[in-house]
C-alpha cells in the first residue's frame, strides 16, 4: 500500500496493527486498512482515524464514520456488523489512494516516503559504529573528566589555542 498510495510504510504498518484489532483474519484488516485509504484520501482523514471510523463498524456503531459520511446512519446496527459500511466505502472510494499520487503533489509526497524508508534502512545498517562511536567518545569525555585539573586545564587551553590558530593562520596566508 505505500507503494502505491501517499501513505508511508509506517502509518500503513500502524494502521494495520490497528485494523487486526476489529477484523478476524489478516486479509479483513488489509481490506479494512484499503478502504480506510481511500476514505482517507476522499475525505482528508487521516489513516488511523479512517481505520477506527471503519473499525467501529464492524461493532455495529457508525459514530464518526456517520459524521463523515450521513448515510451511514441509515444502516442498521446488523447491517454495520456485516460489513456494509466498509463495503460502501470500498464501492463510493475506490481507487481515492491511489488517485491522489498522479498529481506532483501526490508524487513529491511519495518521494518523500521514499527518502525516509530509504534513510531509516540505512539508519539500521549504521546503528552498530554509530553505537560504538558514542562509546569510545563516552570514555574519551570520562577519561578527560577523571583527568588532574591541572592537566585537564592545559589540554583546554592547547585545545582552544588550535582551534584559533587555524583562522589566524588563514587570513595570514592570504595576505602573503
């Protein structure tokens, strides 16, 4: 579904996880989690709203999804519980999440759930040196900690002493 819609894998994975809480099987959550997408692109809910408005149908109550969609109130409790509302979105919607990614806003917002899947599997493959450069400048800042105040005093002066003579250095060289 993010491959296809403007959902990231993210909110669909949420969404889902939300969707198994109201369905039985995992194919009626994908199917209520398709529907909540293109209600969500009809209407400009967001997915997990979506998801419970529908979700909530399934328990016989059309409290928010009634709000968005009036007709829903002239369904019976039964009716709800059978299915009916997401049935009628499916119908009335279909096709809504997929259809607003074929504009250049649609297809900016892909690209951008793209880049963040993109930089998060790459955030994963970097996490272990990452871990362990934040270790070994933990143990640099308790060794400096633990250092003789006196010694500790002169590596920051040398330090800020270096840290100046580099501009300095630079404006000379370009004055000769």
């Amino acid at each position: 579904l993010e491959k296809t819609t403007n959902f990231s894998g993210g909110a669909v994975t949420t969404a889902s996880a939300l969707a198994l809480g109201f369905t039985k099987t995992t194919e009626e959550a994908e199917r209520l989690v398709r529907a909540a997408a293109d209600l969500s692109a009809a209407t400009g809910m967001d997915l997990d709203s979506s998801v419970q408005a529908l979700g909530q149908s399934l328990q016989g109550v059309s409290g928010s999804l009634a709000r968005t969609l009036p007709q829903m109130r002239n369904l019976t409790e039964e009716q709800l519980k059978a299915g009916e509302a997401v049935r009628y979105v499916e119908e009335r919607f279909r096709g809504s999440a997929l259809q607003a990614t074929q504009n250049l806003g649609g297809e900016i917002t892909r690209l951008k759930n793209g880049f963040a899947a993109f930089a998060g599997e790459i955030g994963e493959q970097l996490a272990p040196y990452i871990r362990g450069l934040v270790s070994l400048l933990n143990q640099a800042l308790d060794y400096v900690r633990n250092l003789d105040p006196v010694v500790r005093n002169t590596a920051i002066g040398v330090a800020l002493f270096a840290a100046a003579i580099g501009p300095v250095a630079v404006a000379v060289g370009g004055f000769v």
